[in-house]
C-alpha cells in the first residue's frame, strides 16, 4: 500500500500550491459568473430602485395643493428629490372621464434640421415625456390603480420608464418617469465597474493569499515529513522529538499534540481491546438469548401440542359414538373448551410477542388513581364469585405517565394472579402505592401460601407455573407475568415479588406525571 501511494501521480506534490491553485479555482468561477452576467440584472435592479422612488414622488404629490401659489416650487423640489420627471394631467370640462389637459410637464423645443443640416427651433414646446399623447406599454399593476410600464416620445423617439397612477381624489393623473437610456447607462457602468473592481480585488487578494499560504503551508511540509518517520516505525513508545535546531519552532505545538494524538491512539487499541471483550459478553448473552428463544418455542410447542392431541382423540371419539348423543356433545364441548385455550395461548404469545419486540409506546399522562379503580371495577364480578374482598388504598391524587393501553396489561394480570393463588381464611386483595422519587411503586398484595425461594426468579420466565397441572386447567399458561415483565423494560421500568406477612406481594413502577390534566383513561 505505501509502495502504491509513492507511485501515484501528483499533479501539485507541493501542499501550497496545491491549497493555492483551489483557491484560485473557486475565485475564478465566482469571477466568472460575475463576468457572465448580463447586464439586464443591474438594469432591473435600478428599474426596482427608480420605481420606488417614483412611488415615494407620487405620494408626496398628493400631499402638494395644486391651486397654492408654491405648488410649481414643491413639485419642482419632489422632481429634483427622487431625480424623475413628473407630469401632471386632469380632466378637461369637455372631455369626459379621460386625462387629457396637461396640468404640470417639463417641456423642451422641438429641434428640426432643415437641408442646409443648420438648426432650428420649433415655436412649440415639445413635453419630454408626453405620456397622454405618446403609447404606452403597461408592464405591470398595483391595487391602488399604479401602472407601471414604457412609453416613447413620438416626436423625439425617447423611452421612458413610468409610472402612472391617480390622485387620491381622482381629480388628477400623476406620472413619474426615468428616461429608459439612463437606467441602460447606469446598468452597463454598474456591470462594468463590478467587473473591474473584482478584477482588481482577485489580483490583489491572490497575491496576498499566496504568501499567507507559504506561511501556513511550511510548517505543514515540515510535519508530513516527520509523521512519515511516526507511521514506519513499530515502536509503541517512539514519539517525534522537539528540537528547534531541527525542526521549526512554529511546528512545536503541532508536534505536541501529533505525539498526544499518538499516544492516545495507543489508549484507543486498549480500549478496543476491552470493548471487544465486552462484545464478545454480548455476544454471549445474544446467545443465552437465542436460546430463551428456542426454549419459548419449544414450550409452546409443548402447550399446544396437549390441547391438539385432545382436539384429535376426542375427534376420534366421536366417530364411534355418533349414535350416543349425549357422549357425542360431551366430547364437542371438550374440543371446544381446548380450542378456546389455544385461542388464549395464542393471544397472549402475540400480546407478549407485540411488547417485546415493538418500540412504540404512546405514552400519556393520566390519573393512577382512576385507572386502578377501573382495573378493579372490571374484575368485580370475579372477586364477588370467588368471594373475595378487594379494595384500594390510594387515597392520594396521583399522577402518572406511561400507555395505558399497556400498562392495563400489567395491573390486569398481577389481579388475575393474584386471584389464581388467593387463600386464607379471608380472602383479600389490596393495591397501595409508595412514593419513590422519579415515580411511583404500586404494590398488590394477596392472601395466601408464600412462594418458595428459588421461584421468585422462575415466576418472570415464559410458560413458568408453579402448579402447572392445576393452572393449566383453569386457563392459565405462565405468561401473564413475562407480559408484565415486557411491558415495564419497555418503559424503562422495574416490578418484582416479594413474600409478605399473610400473602404474597407483586410490585411495578410507573413513571410520575404531571398534575394539569382531566381524567384520562383507557375504554378497553
């Protein structure tokens, strides 16, 4: 590789030149568009300058009375103010709703050359502008009935750039006009003064910018060379000396921080080397991972392989006892019972399959105490068949902030756990909340038998059941708790268990929220 970069073609070896010649490059083209430019841009960037200032002279005639003894003088003023010329029109007692007796112009002699080419002068005066008897191309309009256009001279062949438009009181037709020759003069010295003024900033600039970047340059010649040395040797610990006989004291610094760079590339690779062992942890746990997967398979495998062999023996069986027809409807209402369990299963694989694998949360703020006591309102028929007592302690106005549509999830189940493992003489169920914080701790308790040491951990796993052959019969299939396992590390939350006096608590966190809104809550 380094033998391929030596023999590569350069066409500037030289770091300056090559820094200069981009520079001069990008100048060039700058230049160039400015060169290529027509001169029609100045020329309408004037025409946009001059109709302002026709605008502003109109104006201001609206302010002048034209009967007052000054108003030639205030006119006068306003012509010489904006530099245009004005003329002013109304309408003439026999001449209807046209403009056509002159009121106010800038007026010349018609100049004539007779056959001996000698001078003459016309008795007339000629207006310079003319508009009413002159044609006149509108190019453009205003809501205040301002047009804005050309109009030529008939007898003298000048073109004008005007700007006609009414009085206030429509008593009069105010013009303002700029001989069009003028504004082509002014755009064509513009373009031409620009290109010389760039002409001469390019020249001046290259020469300046050539020495700046000899300056700039030189030192950077010195640290290539030296940083050959650095990549050709294998020494961890070599590092580039700073010696002012030998290298150029402005090159210090940049050697300095070279020889920092350097070394914490060294730190890098043995940081590298333990990230790389930190992957391969991850890499080991992707594994245990890949194998939870396997064994979630093969559970569920095994949940539904029991239900079809009993969907396909009691098919079987009612074969041979069609003639019998209470045994024939006993043996479709077991097929029927073990379908519904293989709906659940499946329903709550997706569910928990949803969670796990879905990064979209809608999250909400909303009342925890109104979903609570929702949760327990659906589930009353339930305690009032199994004859238990459940109640809520969160007498406390809490807010909190997660989906509900997800976290409905988490307090559904640990009631129907808390159900499934109820006992006790009386049997109770009791939701309360501690105050941690970033959130809040809402804790179900339940009468009951203690749960051995060495399930707590297990209780989280998919398919786990601490009575397997008693809970699969009333429905259940060990994943309601890995669904609130889900749900809260998809919050970013944590839940747990914990053996209590007389019964068994479950616990999760839900993120605090803001006190300012109404009741929300879930309609499922």
């Amino acid at each position: 590789m380094t033998d391929e970069k030596k023999k590569r073609f350069r066409l500037f070896p030289n770091v300056r030149i090559q820094v200069f010649v981009q520079f001069i490059m990008i100048f060039l083209l700058i230049l160039s568009v400015i060169l290529f430019s027509s001169s029609s841009f100045y020329i309408s960037m004037i025409e946009s300058i001059y109709m302002f200032e026709m605008r502003e002279a109109v104006a201001e005639l609206n302010s002048v009375d034209l009967s007052s003894n000054d108003a030639l003088t205030r006119i006068t003023e306003i012509e010489n103010e904006h530099s245009v010329l004005i003329e002013i029109y109304a309408k003439s007692e026999n001449g209807g709703s046209e403009y056509n007796e002159t009121v106010y112009s800038k007026c010349t002699y018609a100049i004539l050359f007779n056959n001996l080419e000698s001078i003459e002068y016309s008795e007339n005066f000629e207006p310079i502008v003319n508009y009413v008897t002159s044609p006149f191309e509108p190019v453009g309009d205003y809501d205040d009935n301002t047009v804005i256009g050309t109009s030529e001279n008939i007898l003298t062949k000048e073109k004008h750039f005007v700007l006609v438009t009414p009085s206030e009181n429509g008593d009069y037709l105010f013009v303002a006009a700029v001989k069009h020759s003028l504004i082509y003069a002014m755009g064509k010295s513009i373009s031409i003064s620009a290109v010389i003024i760039t002409l001469i900033i390019f020249i001046s600039v290259s020469i300046a910018i050539y020495f700046y970047i000899t300056r700039i340059t030189k030192p950077l010649n010195d640290i290539i060379q030296v940083t050959q040395i650095m990549a050709e040797q294998k020494n961890k610990t070599i590092r580039i000396p700073i010696r002012d006989d030998i290298i150029k004291s402005g090159t210090d610094d940049a050697i300095f921080n070279i020889n920092m760079m350097y070394e914490s590339l060294m730190l890098t690779q043995e940081s590298l080397l333990e990230k790389s062992e930190f992957l391969a942890e991850q890499l080991k746990e992707k594994e245990i991972e890949q194998k939870s997967r396997a064994e979630f398979i093969a559970d569920t495998s095994h949940e539904l392989k029991t239900p079809i062999s009993i969907i396909q023996g009691y098919a079987e069986g009612i074969k041979y006892v069609l003639d019998d027809h209470a045994a024939a409807e006993e043996y479709c209402d077991t097929i029927i019972d073990e379908c519904a369990r293989m709906t659940d299963l499946v329903v709550n694989m997706m569910s928990l399959s949803n969670i796990q694998h879905s990064d979209n949360l809608n999250c909400a703020h909303f009342s925890i105490n109104d979903f609570i006591d929702e949760r327990l309102k659906l589930h009353q028929k339930v305690f009032e068949k199994c004859d238990i007592t459940a109640s809520s302690s969160i007498e406390d106005k809490i807010f909190g902030y997660g989906d509900i549509s997800k976290l409905q999830f988490v307090i559904n189940n640990l009631l129907s756990n808390a159900i499934s493992y109820i006992g006790g003489e009386e049997k109770l169920i009791n939701v309360r909340y501690e105050d941690k914080d970033l959130c809040y701790r809402i804790y179900v308790f339940n009468t009951g038998e203690h749960i051995p040491p060495e399930a707590l951990q297990k209780l989280w796993d998919s398919f786990y059941r601490q009575d397997a052959a008693r809970l699969r019969s009333e429905g259940h299939f060990g994943l309601g708790l890995s669904i609130v396992k889900a749900v809260q590390d998809a919050h970013s939350q944590q839940c747990g268990v914990d053996n209590a006096e007389g019964g068994v608590t479950f616990w999760f966190d839900i993120a605090k929220g803001e006190k300012k809104l109404k009741k929300i809550m879930s309609k499922n």
